[in-house]
C-alpha cells in the first residue's frame, strides 16, 4: 500500500487478526472498514509473511532493479506463486506486481526504478480526456492513491493530483483541454429565432443546468462518503 495510506498500521494488523482467527471474512472485514475486498486480501498475505512489519511506515521509496522485476514476473508466467502471493511474499503493492506482469506481456522493457522519484520525474505523456477521467476516478475510488495511479498509468504524479483537484473542485468538464487561440463566435442570437428554435434553446439550457446539479450531488456524496471513511477510521 502506499505510504499516504489512510488506514493505520493498527487496523491493517487489526483487520489481519480477525480473518486469521476466523473473526470475519475478507469481504465483511473490508465493509468495516471501507475499503476493498481486495484491499484486505492484500494486507493478510503480505502480513502471513511478514507479520506486523509489512505495515511500517517508509519515508522514501523503495528502487527495483529490473532482473528482480523480471524474476517475479516469471515466477507468475511458470505458475509458480500468483501475483497475491508475491505481493505477499516480497511486501509490495498488488497493483505494481500486477503492473509488471502486465509491461512484460506486452512486450514493454521492465526498467530499473529510481527510488529518487520516478513517478515524481517522468516525463508527461499525452492522455485523452477519457484516460483522465479514468485515471481521476481510480484515484477516488483508491484511497487517493496518487503514487500508485502513477505508476499504473505512466503519468507524472503531479499531473495527476492536478487532474484530481480540478475533477473535485469544478467538474468532469474541467478535464477537457482547450485549444489555444481565437475562439469562434457560437452566440446565438435569440432574436432570429422562432418559437420552435427558442423553445429548442431553452429546453437545452434546462438540460445542461440539470446536468451540472446532478454532477454537484454526485460529487457531494462522494466527499461524504470518504469523510466518513476517515471518520471512522480515528
């Protein structure tokens, strides 16, 4: 998990426990808590091998040399371990096993990783405004997980927390990119129209006007539910 994780080192141990002694299953474990089924299957094989201490706090990222990268990606293709169980076994993110797995089947070049910052450094990328909005909502829906959206998608951490920002302070619209230069002039004059035409007119500024109260309350409940989840988590 990464090291902005909102949930404690205690209640991953907490929540560890109570599978290991049949107190709870993976998915009603991770409804306490608020996160993902997955999320808690995680936390348990990584803890069955590393107790506790799969849970410490770092204070700078970790580098991964690409023979260990191709190592593990190998072990999954022989069938050897799943990509859980060397999420487990090595004490790393699913999402990054899962992502090496993913470049090598590819045929993409697994790379040594800087532990100065790759994520903080890479070069930006251009993405469409569906890619954005993709990436926005895996970000919501991880927790804020900001560096592993990163890694995952290959784009520089900063351009993603901006893409965030904008997507919870306006709207999906704000993650359209607008072409530089003259704008064309698309007034209408509501003069020359009949009534057909402004009946038209109105009837599309209702509609866009309903659009926008719906995208706000979806958004409000989206803030209420994680508050909630932090809440909950004190």
């Amino acid at each position: 998990m990464s090291r902005n994780s909102s949930v404690s080192k205690e209640d991953k141990v907490k929540a560890c426990k109570c599978y290991q002694t049949g107190q709870g299953t993976y998915e009603s474990i991770a409804k306490d808590i608020g996160v993902f089924t997955t999320t808690v299957r995680e936390w348990y094989y990584r803890y069955n091998y590393h107790g506790s201490s799969a849970f410490d706090t770092s204070h700078s990222n970790k580098g991964y040399s690409k023979p260990f990268k191709t190592s593990l990606v190998e072990m999954f293709i022989s069938g050897e371990c799943s990509a859980l169980e060397l999420s487990g076994k090595y004490n790393l993110s699913l999402s990054m096993v899962k992502q090496w797995i993913k470049k090598y089947n590819k045929g993409i070049e697994l790379k040594d990783y800087d532990p100065k910052g790759e994520v903080y450094t890479m070069k930006s990328r251009k993405t469409t405004y569906e890619e954005r909005l993709e990436i926005v909502k895996w970000v919501i829906e991880n927790n804020f997980n900001y560096k592993d959206a990163a890694e995952k998608y290959g784009i520089k951490y900063a351009a993603i927390y901006q893409w965030v920002k904008k997507y919870l302070t306006h709207n999906e619209a704000s993650l359209e990119y607008k072409k530089r230069g003259p704008k064309e002039s698309s007034k209408i004059n509501e003069s020359e129209l009949d009534d057909i035409g402004k009946l038209k007119l109105e009837l599309e500024r209702e509609r866009i006007l309903r659009k926008q109260a719906e995208f706000r309350l979806e958004l409000l409940k989206k803030k209420e539910e994680f508050e909630k989840k932090l809440h909950s988590r004190k």
